[in-house]
C-alpha cells in the first residue's frame, strides 16, 4: 500500500485528536473574541489581565502571569501593550521594591466595563451549537482535563486567593 492511499485515514486520525480540536476551538474562541471586541481593540489575553486586575488590585506579574497560566514573557508583553494605551500602571510593590504591582487605571476600568457586553455576546455565539446540558457538560470536562494534567501545562495556573494582594 502506498503512502498516498494511506493519506486520508491520516488525516482522519489528525483532524480528530483532542489537541488538534482543542487548538482550532480556541482560535474560533479568539476570532469570535476579537469580532464582538474590535472596536475596543482588544484581545482575549488584555481582556483577561483587565478582569484579573479589577478582581485584585496591585498584583504582582508574576502572580498575575499565573492567574492567568501565562508565561512571565507573555504577560509582560500584554501590560506594556495596556500600559502604552494608559490602560494599566505598573508600580513598585509597597513590600519589595524590586518588584511591580500592577492596577487598572479609570480608563482601563472603563475599557473593562464597555468589554462586558461584547465579550458576553462573544461567549453566548461560541457555545451557540450546544444545548444547555452539553454546555455544562464540556465545560466540566475541560476543567476536568485541565486540572488532571495541569503539571504538564507550560505555565502555571494558580489563581490568587480572595485577598491575596501581594506582589510576587
């Protein structure tokens, strides 16, 4: 049998694993992210350090980096592109100078606010093929994988607790 014959079942076997399926569900969550958010001109990844920033004040970036299970590089290139919009400040944390606390400026924090709406509408469209049950259900089973195998991820997820505000 030759290669080529063989082509289609390869295919087949591709286009049906969990990483390839996972990796094009997220850049149609992203596409749809960025339609209902262009005129906000933001991303899902400014969307998510704005709405982590909103729930905890003064975080550092290394905390933040792992609120969101971003590596330190990414979410140091997502705040200058905040901070360079006048979106965000970045300070020296008042328990160790060396590091930086980050927060929303008014205007980030209105950004936010007007992103409700349209990152919503963003959600509701990407779960629109799913019925009610199958909704919670996936959303189950992706936590479930996510938390089973999050010593393989190549950044942390930890999310800060209630009244964490330190600066790591």
């Amino acid at each position: 049998m030759s290669g080529s014959n063989r082509n289609p079942v390869q295919l087949a076997r591709l286009y049906a694993r969990p990483g390839f399926l996972l990796r094009r569900a997220h850049q149609i969550s992203a596409a749809m992210f960025e339609d209902a958010c262009r005129d906000l001109e933001l991303t899902p990844a400014q969307f998510g350090v704005l709405t982590v920033l909103q729930a905890h004040p003064g975080l550092g970036q290394s905390s933040l980096a792992r609120a969101l299970g971003f590596d330190k590089v990414t979410v140091l290139r997502v705040l200058r592109g905040l901070e360079g919009r006048g979106l965000v400040r970045r300070d020296p944390a008042e328990d160790n100078r060396r590091n930086l606390s980050v927060t929303l400026t008014r205007e980030g924090a209105g950004l936010l606010q007007r992103a409700q709406k349209p990152a919503e509408k963003a959600y509701r469209r990407l779960m629109a093929p799913l019925n009610r049950e199958q909704q919670e259900q996936l959303l189950q089973l992706l936590q479930l994988m996510t938390g089973e195998l999050q010593d393989e991820a190549r950044a942390a997820f930890v999310p800060p607790a209630p009244a964490s505000r330190q600066a790591a």
